[in-house]
C-alpha cells in the first residue's frame, strides 16, 4: 500500500488552484526546478500567514507540486466562473511565460494542447475566453509569471 503525504495545511480550493496551474507548467512534459523553487516561495508565501507557516507550506506543497495530476481529475473541483476565469487566465499565463529554447515558439504544440483541453473544461463563452487572453497578453512581462500569479491568486482569495 502506497504510503500519501499528510494533506496540506491549505483549504481545498487553494490547493484545487495550485494543483491546476502546477498541471499547466507540467503541460510540456518538464517542470524545472527553477520552476518549482519560485513557485512554491510564491504560493507559500500567500497562504501562510507567519515565517514558521511559510517554511511548513514550502515543505508540504512540494510533494504536492512534482506531482503530474491530469487537468480532468482537478478541473471539475471548480464550481463557480470566477474561479474557472482564474484558472483559464493563471493557465494562459503559465503557458505563455517561457519557450523551452530558444529556437521554440513560446506556447508549444503540448502546451497549445493543454490549454485547449483547459478551455473546452471551464466551459466559459467565447468572448471571456477571448478578453482573458488579450488581458494576459497585454500585462507587461517585467516580473515572472509566479509574481502574476500570485497577485491573481492573491486578489481573488481576498474577494
């Protein structure tokens, strides 16, 4: 019998969120430790409220984040459309953010795959679709896309 890490110390609904983007980053078959580093600094640091918590996370999110969770099993955890237009927007965002090399367009066929696939689930009309694309395009590419994402998840979780 496979021996399961303890559940998070996070509500189901952030680690329904972390889960997604984590599968839109796995969408290429790779996710970098470059990746995950600053990725769990992020959501560590916006779901834990004190230095202590923050370390704990940091430990209890990675096991959570190497995993390759297929977007079917995660998307119908989502129940209302402002969650799913997060999610569409964080996806978009993921996949956007950087080409594996530098001969490579910066959304790839499997990521083009994915987000496809992440569309058709969130199942939101073809005019959203659209403007959260434009928006995310349009957002200036100074900071990483953690730092987007983590202001995203950190505008909605205080909504």
């Amino acid at each position: 019998m496979p021996i399961h890490p303890p559940p998070p110390s996070i509500s189901p609904r952030q680690m329904t969120l972390m889960r997604i983007v984590t599968a839109m980053a796995w969408s290429d078959g790779h996710l970098a430790e470059e990746e995950v580093a600053v990725m769990l600094d992020r959501f560590s640091g916006l779901f834990a409220t004190t230095p202590q918590q923050k370390t704990a996370l940091h430990k209890e999110l990675r096991e959570y984040m190497m995993q390759n969770i297929p977007l079917e099993e995660l998307t119908p955890q989502l129940h209302n459309p402002t969650e799913r237009e997060l999610v569409l927007r964080l996806g978009y965002e993921v996949i956007s953010s950087s080409a594996r090399t530098p001969d490579e367009s910066l959304i790839n066929d499997a990521e083009a795959a994915a987000y496809q696939k992440l569309v058709k689930f969130m199942d939101l009309p073809a005019e959203v679709v659209k403007r959260i694309e434009s928006e995310s395009q349009a957002t200036p590419k100074g900071g990483s896309v953690v730092d987007t994402m983590a202001d995203h998840l950190q505008r909605f979780f205080a909504s």
